[in-house]
C-alpha cells in the first residue's frame, strides 16, 4: 500500500529543526548576548551621550559621531560600542578613538543609532539617537542641479530703462518691475524683479541684493518648481565666501538649512544700444516656503504656520512672553515682531502664544521639568545644533542678541516647532563666546537661550555639537580647502566687464584686493576660533549652568 507523504508536515517538521538549531547556535555563541543592543537605565556611576552630525539629510549620508559628555563617576570608561546601522547587534567598537566614528547610508530610512559605554568598574551605559536619510527623488527640487556647486550659474535680467529707472528712485521701497530673465541657460518672461533686504539694502552701494518672482504677473510660471530666487550680496564680506560656508556648516550639522550656490548677474537694459553690464557675484540661497517646508518634513506637512524673525521691520522676536493675546505684544512699524509668512489670511498666532508661554511664561521647579514642557512643543536639538553653529562662527546678529535671523515653523506632523536659519556670517573675535553671554543689546532676554542652557543634557548636548565641528567640518584644513575653491571658483569672475559692483561701482564697498585677501583671514579665524573652544571644551566647567566662558561679544 503506498503512503501518502504530508508536505505540510514536512515543512513544519524543517522548520523547527531549524528554529532548534538557531537556538542551540545563539546559546552557544558567546557574543550574542553581549554584543546584542539592549537598553540600559541611567544611572549616577555611568552616563552615555551619543551624538551624530549630520543627524538627517539626502543618501548618500556620511555621519560622524561621538560620545563626547559621557563619563564614569566611579572610575573610566574603557569601551566605546556602536551599532550604527541599527540591527540590533554593536558591530563597531569605537574605543581606540575614545568613541569617535562614522558611517556612510546609502538607503533612505530612519535609523536608530545605538551607543554603548563600559567602565572599568563593569558598569554599563547606553544611549540613542535618530538618523533620518532622505532620497534625492523624493524632493520636488531638483537641488543638486539647480544650486551646483561646481559650477556660477549665469542669471541675465532683461528690463526697459523706464522699469529700470523706477526701480531706483528710492530702494527701499522695494517695487517691483516686469522683467525677462535667463536662468542658467532657460528663459523665462514677465517674472517679477525687486530689490530685497534691510541693511544689505541700505548699505549695499550699487550692487543691491534682489528677489525674482517667477509667477508675479505669470500665475503658475515656476523655474524647476521654484517660484522665487533669492540673490544675496554679501554685503559687509569682501570674500563673499562666509554666507555660503555658513549654509554648508548647517547642512553638516544637521540643520534644515537653505541649498546655497554662486551665480553671476548681468542687467541688459532691452531699449538702448549697449551691452549687458555685469553686476556682480551673488549668493543664490533657496526660499523658505512652503516647498521648502515639504522637502525638509514631508509633503503632508507642509501646512503649518511660519514664523520669521527680522527686527529691523518688525523688532526682535525675542519669544519673551507678554500675554495670552497678540495684542498684549510689541509692535514696530504697526508690525508684530512674529512675522507670519504662510496662513497670514487666517491671523491666528495662538500656537507661538503658546510656545512663549511654556518658554518664559511658567515657573517650573527645576530645568528639568522645564526641558519636559518644553519637549512637548519644541524641537530643542535642532536649536542646539543651529546655535553651536552660530555661535562657533561668531556671530552676534542671531536670537540671543538681536532677535533676529531665524525662522520658527510649527510642523503639524509632530506638533513640534521646528528652528530654521537665516541670513549667516561670520564673526571677527576668537573669543567670542560659546557658553553664556548676551548683548549687545536689541534685546532685554532672550528666555529660550537661557533657560535650554540651565538644563545639564543641553549643554552636555551642545558641547559635544561644538566638538563634532572643531574635530570635523570646522578645522583650518576643511575651512582652506572649501574657502580656496570657491575663491577659486568666483575669482575669475569678479573682473570682468566693468567689474563687481562691491569692488568696482559708483559706490564701492571695499578695494578688490581684499576681495583677493580676506579668504585667508577666514582660514586664520578659524584656526584661533577652533583653538579657543578646544580650550573650553578641554575642561568640565562648562557643564555648569552659570559657566560663561568670555564677556566680550562684540565682534
């Protein structure tokens, strides 16, 4: 009689066999369980920090970390232990450079990055932090294309003399006129031209910093899905090198930061018969809208409310909290400082009345419970990335001085309020400080600052920030190099026709020679800037709330 085989039996019958034999193989491994990520409570002998820079951003993403901050109270920390690609297992150790390493993702994702340390005592600590990897094509702009940066883009701006005049009579009222411009080798009609800005405005001479509207008289019109292109002058920077090198350095450290690149303007008046005049280099620097917004958070949230910070039209936005209504605030010019750049129809500044009101409006029992409020509304590290940017580079025109340059955006898919750049220099005092200090002086408090730097973590998070920058990105090796190419790269430009109207107008702002010198000023800045906070940073001073590690400010 002929048995009928069971496949079904069978199969189940190879699958425990090999299910048993995975088991007995993990109980006989001896780094399984050990080397297996595993969540360790805090505890007073031991404490881990693990921080990453960039922590988000497009693949192929190259991300350095550290475990700066962390230490043993009852003896040292012996073994440094990664598991940087999140499978669960620490497959790097990091401890020959004292917990130092990097990594390169080449798939989109989110990831969980593991970070375990051991003292010499057998304790154990872990921490984790989040990596966000984004696919190019997943971007509605094509970045890498439009802000090129082996490449000065040619932008050829054709107006009437009539337009070109009216545009002139007074700058600072900002009119705009029609205006056919080429862009980089595509046409585009009747976009609309204006001059942009407030000092750089003011006190730029001839060569005005301008704004082009692509759908301004055309509804629809777009260049590559953008619908306006900011080029900034740079005013104030005879390298024009330090605006583009500070977008570079936020993207680095993982801020959501504008796409930068060169471009070289000429002005063709369409009804006389002379040539295009060439009027200058620019810093082309990417809006922030609401495109902006879809490609950094995702494109379902992207509908949120956008706050941005110029004290020069409407006073600092110092989030210093007056009351539970907009009218309870300062105004300037009739203009509350909390400038709304999307939903302005529907008037409603509740969620940033609220936001001040967590930040300066309560009495909390310790930095503690105020960084547990705050958490709730408030993304915290992007605010300690940004501002262990700026106040590396040493610059004073940012929240904690003026109120200024910042954009503050309530993302509706965490409910969190999002930090956003603007407008970056560069400082001139190595000095210039990195813990503490205020002044000088547009406003009487800055309550985020003060209070984000009450609470340990925080400052343990800024630190290692700072020192991921010194040790990487900021260096005079990285800076020389970056500096000289793009010197390199805009040089040959700055010349030609009658020349860049900051070196070579009616009103020049500087000499062409320190157009040719100041990049290695920069490079030399860097190296004593880089020195200084290596010092700060060598100590464990700074851990203390009061720690302010120089008075002087003024750059």
């Amino acid at each position: 009689m002929e048995r009928k085989i069971d496949y079904q039996q069978v199969e189940r019958a190879i699958i425990l066999v090999f299910f048993l034999i995975s088991m007995a193989a993990f109980a006989f491994n001896p780094s399984s369980g050990t080397n297996r990520v595993e969540p360790v409570l805090a505890s007073n002998e031991i404490q881990a920090y693990a921080a990453a820079m960039p922590n988000q951003g497009w693949a192929p993403l190259v991300v350095h970390f550290s475990a700066f901050g962390s230490r043993s109270t009852v003896g040292t920390i012996v073994r440094y232990e990664w598991d940087l690609d999140g499978n669960g297992r620490y497959d790097t150790d990091a401890t020959s450079e004292n917990g130092y390493t990097s990594y390169i993702y080449k798939k989109s994702g989110t990831y969980t990055i593991t970070l375990k340390v051991t003292d010499d005592q057998g304790n154990v600590a872990t921490d984790s932090i989040a990596v966000t990897v984004r696919y190019p094509g997943s971007s509605s702009v094509d970045y890498w294309t439009i802000f090129d940066n082996s490449t000065v883009g040619r932008v050829d701006i054709q107006v009437t003399s009539a337009d070109w005049a009216a545009i002139w009579e007074d700058p600072e009222a900002k009119l705009t006129i029609p205006a056919n411009v080429s862009l980089f080798g595509e046409q585009l009609d009747n976009v609309g031209l204006r001059m942009r800005g407030q000092f750089s405005l003011r006190e730029s001479g001839d060569k005005k910093p301008w704004e082009i509207d692509t759908d301004y008289f055309v509804d629809g019109q777009e260049f590559h899905n953008l619908r306006q292109l900011m080029f900034l002058n740079n005013i104030g920077d005879p390298s024009m090198l330090q605006e583009k090198l500070a977008y570079d350095m936020m993207q680095f450290a993982g801020v959501p930061a504008s796409f930068t690149r060169y471009v070289e303007i000429w002005i063709d008046i369409s009804d006389d018969d002379q040539p295009a005049l060439f009027w200058g280099v620019y810093t082309m620097v990417e809006r922030v809208d609401r495109k902006f917004l879809a490609n950094r958070f995702g494109r379902d949230n992207a509908s949120g409310n956008l706050y941005k910070a110029s004290h020069a039209s409407r006073g600092p936005m110092d989030l210093i909290y007056y009351g539970p209504e907009i009218t309870d605030y300062p105004t300037q010019n009739g203009l509350y400082a909390y400038g709304k750049m999307t939903n302005e129809e529907e008037g409603d500044y509740a969620d940033i009345i609220y936001l001040m009101y967590v930040i300066d409006g309560v009495e909390y029992e310790s930095p503690e419970e105020f960084a547990a409020a705050l958490e709730q509304v408030f993304n915290v590290d992007s605010f300690l990335r940004y501002t262990a940017v700026v106040n590396l580079l040493g610059n004073w025109d940012i929240y904690q001085y003026t109120g200024n340059n910042y954009y503050l955006y309530n993302n509706p898919g965490t409910g969190l309020f999002e930090w956003i750049p603007w407008d970056l220099n560069w400082g001139s005092n190595p000095h210039h400080p990195v813990f503490g200090g205020q002044g000088p002086g547009l406003v009487a408090r800055a309550p985020l600052y003060e209070r984000v730097f009450a609470v340990e973590e925080y400052r343990v998070r800024y630190a290692a920030y700072l020192d991921l920058l010194v040790r990487v990105w900021f260096t005079e090796e990285n800076i020389s190099a970056r500096a000289s190419y793009y010197y390199e790269l805009i040089a040959p430009l700055v010349r030609q026709g009658d020349g860049d109207r900051m070196y070579f107008g009616d009103a020049p702002n500087f000499p062409v020679e320190e157009f040719d010198n100041s990049w290695l000023r920069l490079v030399d800045f860097t190296r004593q800037r880089r020195d200084y906070v290596l010092s700060i940073l060598a100590g464990d001073a700074w851990r203390s709330p009061g720690f302010i590690d120089s008075e002087n400010v003024i750059p």
